[in-house]
C-alpha cells in the first residue's frame, strides 16, 4: 500500500498583495471566478463574471508582492464582454511580464509588469479589422495572437446553413518589449468556417467545435501547425483523417479543405466533449460526458488515458484539469485524481474538503501540485509510482478489454460483459492466463517474481517468441519516439512493416481493416514495402512477378470484409489498397498482380464459389475500381486497363479490351490480342473471329493483317456464315455514277476471295467425324460368322413341322431376306 499523498498549507494570503482582498473575491464570486496563473506562478488574475458595478472585474495580485502599481480594471454592462485573458511573451528584463485583455468587439490592452514599478498600460490595439467583427475565442502562442472571429453576413435574411460558415480563423504577431508594442499584419488562417475554440500548445493550435448544431462539423477537430502552415483532419472515433499545406488564401477556405473527406466525415459519431484542455507535453485533454479522458496528440493520433467515477457528467458540473509532468491532475465534485499519462494508472485519489479549487503554476516542482482556494494556498505532495513508465499494467489491462469484445461478439446473451466480470466471473480462463503470463515475462527483469503456474509455464514456452516481437516491437516504438529526424523514417518503415504483418497475421475484422487503411493513408510509401515483404513480391530470372506468400496471408488479402460489409465510410477492402499501392509505386507489376490473385483463388476455392472473392465481384472488375477512382486519367491509365482486361482472361474482359483496342484504332495490338486469345475456348474464338470480319466488312484498316486474321476462323463458319456477317455490317452505300468508289475503301470479292476459298477447300466438319468409317479397306463391314447347330433327334422328332414345306435353319433364313 502506497503512502498517501499530504495536503499541506503554503499561504494564508498574508504573503500577497491585498491578499485580505483576493479572499474576500473569491468567497464572492464562488463559481463565478475565473482565476489564472502567470508561467512563472508570480501572478494572479482574477475575473469577476455577473458582478454589479463598481465591483473590480479584473484584478491582479502578486504572490511575493514588491510594490508598485496595481492593475484593476472594470467595466460597465453595455460594453463587450471580456474573452480572453493572455500572458505574452516578453523581451523585457528580469521579472517583467506582459499581459494582454481581449474585448470581444477586437480590441486589445497590453499591460507590462515591471519589479518596483508594477502594472502600467502599454497600448490599446484594434486586432480585427472589419467593425462588425467579433472575436468569440483567443489565445497566444509564442510572440503571435490566435483568435476565431464571427464575421455577420450583410444581408440579413440569408441562408441559415450559409450563416453557420460565417466565423475565421486570424492570427498577428505581437511583440511587447521595452519601447512598446508592435502589431503585425492580420493573416487568416482558415476562412468560411464554423465557430471553433481555440486552444494553444507550444507548437499547434487546436480547434475544437464550439457548437454541435451541424452535424458533420461536429465530428471532428483541426490543428493548425504554424511553422509548417498545415492543417491536419483528425477525429477522435477514426483517429488521423487529413492534412493539407496551406500555400495560398484560396486553399485556407473551410469547405474546400473538406472536399475530399465529406464522405468519411459523414459516417464518423459526433464529438463528445465535455471539458477540453492543454497538457504541458503539447497534446490536447478532452473529457467526455461519461468520464472518460483521452488524449489528442499533436499528429491526430488519440488514446486513453483515464475514465473518470461518478457515470455521466452534468452539463454544468465543472472538471479542472491541469498537467504536472507526466502526471494528469483533475478535480470532480470534490475529488482529486492523480493519473500517470503514459500508462493510464491512478497514482491517487483524494477527497477535498474545499468546494472550489484552481491549479495554480508551479514552475520546478514536479512531485507536488498547488491550489489555490478560499482559505489560502496549499500543496499536495504525492509519491510516484516505482517503475510507472512500465506498460504492462495497461497492456494487461488491454488484454481483458479485447478479450471483452472478443467473448461479446459471439455471445448469444444480450447482457453486456464488463472488465469486472471477466475478471471474477472465473468462466473465460484465455485472458487471465495471458495477464500472468504478460505480467511475469514483462517484470522479471526489473525484479524477481514467483513462479507460474505448471499450465502457464508450457504456455509461455510456446508465446516466447510471440513475446519477444512484443518487445521488440515496444522497442522499435520507443526508438521511433527518441530518434533523430534523419533517422525517423527508416524506423517508421520498420514499425509499419510489423504492425502491417501482425494485422495479416490476426483476424482480418472491420476494426482491423480500418487500422491498416490509417496506416496505408499515413504512411504510403513504407505500407508499399511493407506488403511487398509480407506477400514476398519479386521478379523472377524471366521477368515475372511471383509471390510466396502463405496461403493464409492470401485469405487475408482476398477474403477480408469487402465493401459491402465495411460502409460507405471510406474504408476500403484489404486487395484494394494493395492495388492503389502498386498504382502508386509500381503500376507494371499491377496486373501481374491481379493474375497471381487469380491463379490462387482457383487453386483455394471452387469456381464461382459464393465464399471466395471471385464469387462477389471479379477481382480484375475490383482492380479496374480501384484505377477508376484516380483524380487524373493519362494514356498509361488507359494502357492499364487494357492490361487489367487480358491478365483476367474471362472471355468478357478479353472482348472488352478488343473493343477498346479497335476504338483506339491500335490495329497491330488487335490482331495481336486476337491471336492470343483465340486460343483460350473455340467460342471466344468465334466471338473474336465475327468481330473482326465485322470491322474488315467496313473499312481497310485490316487489311495488311488478312493472313492472319483468315488463319483465326473457325472450323464451323460456312461460306455463307461469313457472307451474312460481311452483308451485315457493310457501310452505307452511297449512289455514285461510276461503278467503283473514289475513295477506294469498298469491300471487294477479291479481298474476301482467299477467305472463301480456305472455307470451301477445308473438310467439312461432318467428314472429319466420319473419316475413319470411309477410310476402311471395305464398306459395310462383313458379316459376321454364324455358328450350325444340330439339334437331338429327340428335339427332331418332338418338332412340328410347317405345311409350307419352307425349312426353318439358320442358313435358309439368311439365304431367303432381301436386302
């Protein structure tokens, strides 16, 4: 059992200036304070909301006061509403500091702290630049102001829908130094934009949803990186989305960088978000009405940290929260969490006897927390937890969650299993087995354990090297996280390369697929070397594409969940994002591809069997899909279809790619592919055959390639079947006063002259099947022998005879019928 936590009193306000004052302001205004903390902890603001006049409603007091100028200000109702109060960076002395009050109408206060001088007004500033403007939401990163700002549309009776796009995103730069103030130039970051919050970091900016009035704005967040001038899409139910390089004011328009993620938008579930805040290491908190806390990182990426007690939070119960370290406070009803946010674990929890409290800045002293309530200052002392940044507690804890969704997806009961019960319930024996396996192979090197279980024991003989990919894999983790920039990218590939063979290796689920279609979208490139390893992708000593990949990887590539079993929400099947891979970085080797594919579907399921890919859509009709989503079409697209059409070799996709060919007028290519293929069935061949004699009846493009086109025709065309289909397709005639054309394009005997007589010379196809019968030395064949039998004179003389006198002997029936 760890040592609690102490609480212990730091200040009784006696060691601040008008400290008596602060008390009596914060037992007023009790849930209607805002009180903030300078970086530095010398300074504290606080704002009075809903307080009559003449009542201060800002007021700074110092922590070790050392005279000097106070700073109060007030106001009167009518005037705009206080948004944002922000500590700027400073290029002063020792012990200044700047402090910058936004008014909701865009006007800005500089305010400069100086030791022995105090609070002095620098300058006012206009930061918006249209009148009817309205800043809704500010902070400051660095030397420059972020604000999002309402800009009203001028015709008041417009469009709802148009008025909801009617706020931006602005950022200037502002330097406060010893001579004073200087504002640069407005620059808008995002235009036609809904309402956002806008929360700072120290190198991005986050905007998150202010309203959930319009469904699919609702359902994601932005962050701006400002050094790169980049937007990223991320979502906390789908993880990274999109990012695109602002490089011009066209590209920063709100529904424009929404174009081509509309459909994923529309299937994702709306935001839920309670309570939002910074964390010091960069990433965004955000709590969610049942509790739960998650961290946003700066590249779109999200996970849980922590879920917090009570069940769903009320809309207007307040959540402090406030980062210390690697260690997340938060304050509930009452009740101090400490939580490690690296492995999820709660250090300590801690029952409040004050109503109110705020975290104040406490620069230095990572092992305690300050607050700040109405009875003076404390500090909550807490021990760390030995070894927190070990992962096996939240791995084990991992294990019991899949092991949840795993048991109920096949559960007939309609109860729903919880971490708990599986814990206690004793029935499920996998997941506890693999928590004391996990938890005795992932400590025992930083301290001694007891020994498994005789069971466990030959089962963690055989996960051994399961586990040692686990730790390698933690490893290669952690080396990507500490690695140089240079050296990111190999690791990056490295860490793809495992998760995209772990992911083949595993069921191949939606919540899989969706995972590899991140990991594809995020990183193309090392996704492509990744799959080549996986499928072992090479060309042989001939040139040919072979692949020695494992039948089960097969199943897994051609026999995931397809498109309509994952949605319309942007996910697509597993053989379709190969196929954009090969697209994308090797396009030669795609239709080879899609042949292999089919060499073993035939080989692994029966033909148009309902269960393997070819019983849903062909996979060269998948292929052909996926070549049809590209943004831009080229030649070699269209040679790429060609190719996907023939490696399919289905007699419709050959007479298809025929078709396109004779479009294209590729005549050399024609007679080439009908050579070909002529020879897969005698029915594709007439197929073929009719289609070409179709095109020589119309024009004289074939004609240099007569010979080989009259060696293709079928043994069962007469002559009179080629003369119906030449009489069939000959071009309109034109009345002319001469007998033959000018233009000498006509069909003539003497062009279909050879074809004729090759019919007429060849055998027909009754004599071929007869041929042998005719050969024979004699026709009919011979009778064949007959046996004289001579019966008993007893049969004799019991046998009647006739009256006709004619004899009944074998001999004398044969000699008497006529033929």
């Amino acid at each position: 059992m760890k040592p609690a936590g102490m609480l212990r009193q730091v200040s009784d306000f006696s060691d601040l200036s008008r400290g008596h004052w602060l008390q009596q302001l914060l037992r007023q205004g009790e849930g209607t304070s805002h009180v903030q903390s300078s970086p530095d902890g010398q300074h504290l603001l606080v704002l009075q909301k809903n307080r009559p006049p003449p009542q201060p409603q800002v007021v700074a007091f110092q922590r070790h006061g050392s005279g000097g100028a106070e700073l109060e200000r007030n106001w009167q109702q009518p005037q705009p509403a206080l948004v944002g109060l922000l500590f700027l960076q400073s290029s002063g002395t020792l012990g200044s500091s700047a402090l910058a009050l936004v008014w909701e109408h865009g006007r800005a206060e500089v305010w400069h702290f100086m030791v022995a001088v105090g609070w002095q007004l620098l300058q006012t500033l206009e930061l918006c630049q249209g009148a009817r403007a309205r800043i809704v939401s500010v902070c400051s990163q660095g030397a420059s102001l972020v604000w999002c700002e309402e800009r009203p549309p001028l015709d008041t009776h417009s469009d709802m829908s148009k008025c909801a796009f009617r706020f931006c995103v602005c950022t200037r730069a502002l330097e406060v130094g010893e001579q004073g103030v200087r504002l640069g130039t407005l620059r808008i970051v995002l235009h036609n934009s809904p309402e956002y919050q806008v929360l700072t970091s120290p190198q991005h900016i986050f905007l998150v949803p202010a309203t959930a009035s319009f469904a699919t704005t609702s359902k994601f967040l932005l962050i701006w990186h400002p050094k790169k001038a980049k937007l990223t899409i991320t979502a906390p139910s789908a993880g990274f989305i999109h990012s695109k390089v602002l490089r011009s004011s066209s590209e920063s328009d709100f529904r424009k960088l929404l174009l081509g993620s509309v459909g994923l938008l529309s299937g994702l579930a709306p935001l839920d978000i309670h309570t939002s805040a910074v964390s010091n290491s960069g990433g965004l908190l955000l709590v969610s009405t049942k509790g739960a806390v998650n961290m946003v990182e700066p590249d779109g990426t999200q996970r849980h940290v922590f879920d917090l007690e009570g069940g769903p939070l009320a809309q207007g119960s307040p959540v402090q929260l406030k980062t210390f370290g690697s260690v997340l406070a938060c304050v509930l009803a009452g009740v101090l969490y400490l939580v490690d946010q690296n492995s999820g674990r709660l250090i300590e929890k801690k029952i409040l006897s004050m109503k109110e409290v705020h975290f104040l800045e406490s620069p230095g002293e990572e092992d305690s927390i300050q607050l700040l309530t109405q009875t003076g200052i404390y500090s909550f002392s807490f021990s760390r937890p030995e070894d927190s940044s070990r992962p096996e507690p939240c791995l084990v804890e991992m294990v019991f969650e899949e092991a949840c969704r795993y048991y109920q997806r096949r559960s007939l009961s309609s109860s729903k299993l919880t971490v708990e019960k599986l814990k206690k319930g004793g029935v499920f024996q996998a997941p506890v087995a693999l928590a004391a396996i996990l938890q005795h192979s992932l400590c025992q090197k930083q301290k001694p354990t007891r020994g498994l279980q005789d069971t466990y024991a030959k089962l963690l003989g055989t996960m051994s090297l399961e586990l040692q990919s686990y730790m390698s894999l933690e490893l290669l983790k952690t080396c990507v996280v500490c690695a140089p920039e240079s050296e990111v990218e190999s690791y990056c590939e490295e860490l793809v390369e495992q998760e995209v063979s772990r992911v083949l290796h595993s069921d191949m689920d939606k919540d899989n697929l969706a995972y590899l279609n991140s990991v594809f979208a995020s990183f193309p490139k090392a996704a492509w070397k990744a799959t080549r390893s996986c499928l072992q992708l090479q060309q042989n000593g001939d040139g040919l594409l072979v692949a020695r990949a494992t039948p089960e990887v097969w199943k897994k590539v051609l026999g995931g969940p397809q498109q309509e079993e994952v949605g319309q929400n942007g996910v697509v099947p597993l053989f379709e994002l190969i196929c954009a891979s090969f697209l994308r970085f090797k396009p030669k080797w795609l239709p080879s591809f899609v042949e292999l594919t089919q060499q073993y579907v035939s080989i692994s399921w029966a033909y148009s069997s309902k269960e393997g890919p070819e019983g849903r859509v062909p996979l060269y009709k998948r292929a052909l899909g996926v070549l049809a989503r590209k943004n831009k079409r080229s030649e070699a697209d269209d040679e790429m279809e060609l190719e996907l059409l023939l490696c399919s070799k289905r007699p419709k996709a050959v007479l298809q790619a025929l078709h396109l060919l004779i479009c294209l007028k590729r005549w050399q290519r024609v007679v080439e592919v009908a050579e070909k293929f002529s020879k897969l069935s005698p029915l594709l061949n007439k197929e073929i055959f009719t289609t070409l004699l179709a095109e020589f009846a119309q024009h004289r493009e074939l004609d240099p390639y007569l010979e080989t086109l009259w060696a293709l025709c079928p043994a069962e065309l007469t002559a009179s079947d080629i003369l119906t289909v030449v009489l069939q397709h000959l071009p309109c005639s034109q009345e002319e006063s001469m007998p033959f054309s000018s233009e000498g394009n006509q069909l003539t005997v003497g062009l279909l002259k050879p074809l004729l007589q090759r019919v007429v010379q060849r055998p027909c196809v009754q004599d071929e099947m007869y041929s042998d019968a005719l050969q024979s030395p004699t026709f009919p064949p011979p009778t064949p022998p007959r046996e004289h039998r001579i019966p008993s004179k007893a049969a004799a003389d019991d046998t009647p005879q006739p009256s006709t006198g004619r004899t009944s002997s074998p001999s004398a029936l044969v000699q008497g019928d006529t033929v």
